[in-house]
C-alpha cells in the first residue's frame, strides 16, 4: 500500500499529480484546505492537501528451497520475512489509522474524476450519504454509456442529479393560497428583515395590499424594527400580547391582501417555546420557517424538528452571501421533504432576497468548481 500525500493549488491541480504518480487506480483517502506561506501569519494562500493511495498488485518471487543443511539460509531469509511482514504491518497500520481518522471523508471510494465529486461535495456539507447517492448516480449513467466520461460531463451530470432531487418538492415564492402568513425561527436569523423584504416584493412588484402583525414583545428592538420597516413603507401594524390580540389584529387586517406575521426570536431548539408560540397562533395560514444558511446542519436539524408542531409551508435560507457551503440547501429539503420559498443574500430592502429553484441550488453546490 503505497500512501502519499499531495499539495495543491486546487482539487484539479492536485488530481493531475496524483492521476500523474499513482495512476488511475488511486483513492483519495482525505482532502481539506489548508492556509500555506506568508510572513508573520500574513498573505497566505488558501491550498488544498489531498492524501491518496495505491494499493499495487502483489509481487510474486520464487523462492528456492534451501538445502535442509544450510541452518544460516533459513535464519536469513526468516529474519528478510519477519521484516518484510513488519513493514507491511506498518503500512496496514498507518492506512487504518488514516481511515479511522478521516472516515468521514473515507467512506465510499469512487473512480478519481467521481472522487473528486465526492469530496467537493463534502466541503461543501452535503451528507455523506446524499453526496454518495448523488455521485453513484452519475457514475452508474456513465458507467452505462449514457453520457461520455469527460470531466465537464461528471460535473454537469451531477448539478442534473442534485436538480432532480429536489425538484419534487414546491421551490417557488408565496402563493396564493393563504393570506396570513407566519414567519418562524430562531433568534438572529434576520427574520424581521427578510419578512420587510417580502413585503416589499409583494406590494411593489404584484401590486398587494399588506398588513404586518408582531407577536415579538419578548425583543424591544424587534418590534421597533419591524415598525421602522412598516412607516417606510406605508404598511399597517399591530403588536399583540395574547392569542385574543392576536385573532382581533388578523380579523381587523381582513380587507388586506397579505397579513404578514412576525413572531419572537428565541432559542426553538427548546420545545417550550415551540409550545408557547403554537399556544399564541391559532389561525389558519401557511407557515414559513427562517433559517439561517450560516447555521450547522445539526442545529438545523435540531431546530426544524422542534417546530414539528407547526404545518410548514416552506423554508428560507437568509445569509447565503455569509457562506461559502450550501449543503444545507439540499440537506433540509431531501431529508425533511420540503421546498425552499427564498434566499436572502445581504440586507437590502427590498433587493436582497430572491425565489431559488432546484437547478440554482445545484449551481451553488456543484458551479464554480474549475473544471474544464
């Protein structure tokens, strides 16, 4: 077992070197980026280290038999043996240590362009065995002579992939529907900011009458927001304080076209408070859960099934343009079967926010990627 370890401008740079040495026949056992160079810790450039290996064919040598009398020939090549299983055992040894270390990235091994897939969607977050699903597809539709094997052909067959994934659940803005539409999430999502930036959309490109309603008395500076954003533009609100406030502020909102709701921001990886807003909302509306795309994909997870209460409609993804990773635009989606109504990518009212479909989250996930 031959194991090196490879650094490299980018994943296609280190590819070539490794596809150069090893041959085709080579895995990719770990890859990550690493910072290289510079003075005192300044200007340096982002590279990325890949560790392969090559497992040869086995040798085989012929072995002359000893003459029974020559004791010294025996204790020789015994001892060549016993060092030879030796290294061996070491380079075993090695090889498990680096597959226990990064079994992570280790676990499915596919030809070196489909690795390289691979591990790209890794970086990028997607879940082990989504990012397995996703290029074993692409291989299997290659392997099968439905598509040429060329590196643009691997890439493109996988943005068709991950496309198609989720293209069976509703990525699409509001409808409509339902003319109450809730906003729930955790704290610090922007989820204010991203309700004002509907609004915006609603009123100024389909011409909507909207009225806003918070029930976020927990946060001063929330409902100061929320009524800053409702003076600019000319959009009617109300605080409310119980369940009764709330369904007189919904019934007073009738003639509107759209009543959007703003609820408090608290930590929803606690139930109780989960339990408390669902108590405070009784309506009938379509529900929109605000997650932040910066946040980890387990909180994520933790956070979507507290709110299992709720009949969600959608999610939005605010702070893609805080992120490199967009992962969770496929992971919450695949796993928890449901559609995707917005990102947001800055703070700008009204410009900052956007309807995404299924191919523009495979672009995120699988575009920029250098190959050619």
């Amino acid at each position: 077992m031959k194991i090196k370890k490879y650094i490299a401008a980018n994943m296609p740079e280190a590819m070539k070197q490794i596809r150069k040495e090893l041959g085709p026949e080579a895995v990719i056992l770990h890859s990550k980026e690493i910072q290289e160079g510079g003075f005192l810790g300044l200007f340096k450039k982002k590279k990325i280290e890949v560790v392969a290996a090559l497992d040869p064919e086995p040798v085989h040598f012929k072995r002359r038999t000893p003459p029974r009398d020559s004791a010294k020939q025996e204790l020789t090549e015994e001892v060549s043996e016993q060092k030879l299983n030796k290294e061996i055992m070491k380079e075993i040894q090695q090889l498990k240590k680096m597959v226990a270390m990064n079994a992570k990235h280790s676990r499915e091994h596919f030809p070196l362009e489909y690795e390289l897939v691979y591990q790209h969607l890794l970086q990028q977050e997607v879940e082990e065995e989504l990012a397995a699903e996703i290029v074993a597809k692409v291989l299997k539709k290659h392997e099968k002579g439905e598509a040429e094997k060329t590196v643009r052909n691997i890439w493109e067959d996988t943005r068709a992939v991950i496309a198609n994934m989720l293209d069976v659940y509703p990525f699409h803005g509001i409808s409509d529907e339902k003319k109450v539409l809730q906003f729930v999430g955790p704290t610090g999502v922007g989820k204010t900011t991203t309700i004002a930036k509907i609004a915006a959309l609603l009123m100024l490109k389909r011409k909507k009458k909207v009225a806003f309603i918070t029930t976020d008395t927990y946060r001063i500076a929330a409902v100061e927001q929320l009524k800053t954003y409702a003076r600019i533009l000319n959009v009617p609100i109300e605080v409310v304080y119980s369940a009764d406030d709330y369904e007189q502020a919904v019934a007073k909102f009738e003639p509107y076209d759209y009543i959007l709701i703003d609820t408090a921001g608290r930590n929803y990886r606690e139930e109780k408070y989960v339990n408390d807003l669902k108590q405070l909302i009784s309506v009938q509306a379509d529900t929109f859960l605000v997650l932040a795309a910066t946040a980890k994909y387990s909180d994520l997870v933790e956070i979507y099934e507290n709110f299992h209460h709720f009949p969600l409609k959608q999610v939005i993804f605010t702070k893609t343009d805080e992120t490199n990773t967009y992962g969770s635009l496929l992971n919450i989606p695949v796993r928890q079967q449901i559609g995707i109504a917005y990102v947001t990518d800055g703070q700008d009212v009204p410009n900052d926010i956007k309807e995404v479909s299924p191919e523009a989250v495979a672009e995120m996930l699988a575009g920029d990627t250098g190959a050619s």
